[in-house]
C-alpha cells in the first residue's frame, strides 16, 4: 500500500507536478493549433503570391491583344489597294483587275478576301511582290497563286515570256 504519510508530506509537491503537467499538456495543444494556423497561413499567403502572378501574366496578355487589335482594324477596298498598288508599282507588277469576294466573319474577326489579276516580268518580281504582301505592317496573307507564262512578242526583238497571275488575299480586321 501506499504509505499515507508519504503522501502526506509530499501533498504540495504532487499537486505541483500535476498542475505542471497540466498547464504542459494546454500549452502543447495551444502550441499545436497556432502551428497549424501558421502553416494554413503561409499556404494561403502562397497561394496568393502565385494567383497575383498569373493576373500579372493576363493583365499584360491583354496589354499586348489591345496592342495588336489596333492592327486588325476594318479597311476598305481602297485603302487596301492603295497599299497593294503601291507594293505592285515597287516590284514592277501591273495589276490588271481586282475581284472582291464578300467578307467571312469568324469568331473574334471578319476575313476579307479579293483575287487579284495581275502581269509581272518575271517570277522575282512576283516573289517580291508577295515578299512586300506578306510583310506588311497591316495582316494581309496569300491564300492562292496561279501561274500562267505567256509569250510575248515585240517587234525586232526575241521572244520573251511574261507571268499571268491570280492572288487570292486575305485580310483579317478584328469584330
């Protein structure tokens, strides 16, 4: 059995011991719910830091597609033949008519298109001439080419062939 009196004589010291134990046993539990909180804390702080980066990347996404929107605006047939026209007389390309086709529109833009007939010299003007097309600062793209070589004859001279050609062209202008 257990002595009685030395129960007695250590009664505060056992009741201290236990109160220590005790107040451990909170601070632990404290300890293990603050940790916790800190840890769902950091996550969410990193959860934060990359959800601000990727608005960061769309935001400036839509920096560069309003950027680029101005390069898609409407033109009209004159305008574009401006342009074409002046491409042409730079590469020594005659065009000789211009057939519009009626307007596509697709999702987020309006596909124009126009075939051109035209005469050149010579297949490097016509690579010239589509090189200068193609590398416009406005969009415009070549669909379709047909080629067709036809002789030609002047007086007191020989031979020579020149190139009969059909471009399709493509415009695209944002809705």
């Amino acid at each position: 059995m257990i002595n009685s009196n030395l129960i007695e004589r250590n009664k505060n010291m056992i009741i201290n011991a236990v109160v220590i134990i005790v107040a451990l046993i909170i601070a632990f539990q404290f300890y293990k719910n603050s940790s916790n909180q800190i840890e769902d804390l950091v996550r969410q702080q990193n959860e934060a830091i990359e959800k601000n980066k990727v608005t960061q990347e769309i935001a400036s996404l839509e920096k560069k597609a309003e950027q680029y929107r101005g390069n898609f605006v409407r033109k009209d047939l004159a305008s574009v033949m401006d342009i074409v026209s002046g491409m042409a007389k730079s590469s020594s390309v005659r065009i000789l008519s211009v057939k519009p086709y009626s307007e596509e529109p697709m999702d987020n833009y309006l596909n124009s298109s126009f075939m051109i007939t035209m005469r050149a010299p010579s297949y490097h003007a016509l690579g010239d001439f589509i090189s200068k097309i193609e590398n416009d600062k406005d969009v415009y793209l070549v669909s379709e080419v047909s080629i067709n070589a036809v002789p030609i004859n002047i007086e007191g001279k020989e031979a020579s062939v020149e190139l009969d050609v059909n471009l399709k062209i493509n415009t695209i202008s944002y809705l």
